[in-house]
C-alpha cells in the first residue's frame, strides 16, 4: 500500500501544473486521462521551431513519459501483489524504458536549446530522468519539483 501512494504522490508532482485531461475511474490514473499509453516511444516532434520548439518537445515527452512510467509502475505494484512475477518485471522494464526515452529527448533538446539557462536545464532535467528508477522511495521528488518549476519558467506555456 505504500508503494500506491508514493506512486500516486509522484504522478501529482510530475504532473502538477501539466493541464492534463479529466481522470477515470481506474485509481492508478492520477491526473491523466488514458490509464494505458499506447506506446512507450516518444511522440513525433512538435513544429515549433527554436526554443520553443525545443520546450515543446521536452515537455510533450515528459507527458508522455510520465503516463507510461506511472501506469507501468501500477501495473508492476499489482503484478508483484498478487504474485505474477513475469509481469512485474515486464511493467518494470517498460517503466524503466519510458524513462530512458524521456532521458534522450531532453538531452536531444539540450544540444538544440540556444538559450544557455534553457540549455542547463534540460541537461540537468535528463540526469535527473537518467537517476529515476522503479523504486518509488529513492526518488527525490524535491528536487525534481524544483527542476521542473524551472522548466515552467523558462518555457511558459
């Protein structure tokens, strides 16, 4: 039952302030609509151009990320409840790559950013995506809270 609300506690900090759409009815699916993403891979790029573009992308990857990453981890918490070890580890293991491909777009979009603090950011964003893993205790919510206020700050939406 822990491991539900650090996970249920993590969705509301990734996603605070991300107009996300109506909830259902599934307890899992805190603060986003679609209980499961149809993909783990990022979504195609936004047309923006510049930082812009560059903000876009980032933060359109993050959703994305977020909402498999937090279901993927459900799905391990019941798996491991009821005893199903191979799904566990599968959810685990797409949890894991969501991260991984949100990790690349934000360093992708570092290497793209022409404002410098917008440049550090993103990079500093990737090594803290990079450090998350599955367990839900040994994420820093602070400081990653931190950094994506600064990510709302820089790119306004």
């Amino acid at each position: 039952m822990r491991r539900v609300l650090a996970v249920s506690v993590l969705t509301g900090l990734l996603l605070a302030g991300a107009g996300c759409a109506d909830r259902n009815d599934d307890p899992f699916a805190v603060g986003f609509a679609s209980p499961a993403p149809a993909a783990t891979s990022p979504a195609p790029a936004p047309t923006a151009t510049g930082d812009a573009g560059v903000c876009a992308r980032a933060k359109q990857a993050g959703s994305a990320a977020v909402q498999t990453y937090v279901f993927k981890l459900a799905e391990m918490v019941r798996a491991g409840g009821t005893g199903d070890r191979s799904t566990a580890k599968a959810a685990e293991r797409d949890a894991e790559a969501a991260l991984a491909g949100w990790r690349d777009v934000l360093r992708e979009q570092a290497g793209k950013a022409s404002d410098p603090p917008l440049r550090t950011l993103l990079a500093d964003l990737a090594t803290e995506v990079g450090g998350l893993g599955t367990d839900v205790r040994s994420i820093d919510e602070t400081e990653f809270d931190r950094l994506q206020q600064r990510l709302d700050e820089l790119c306004p939406a």
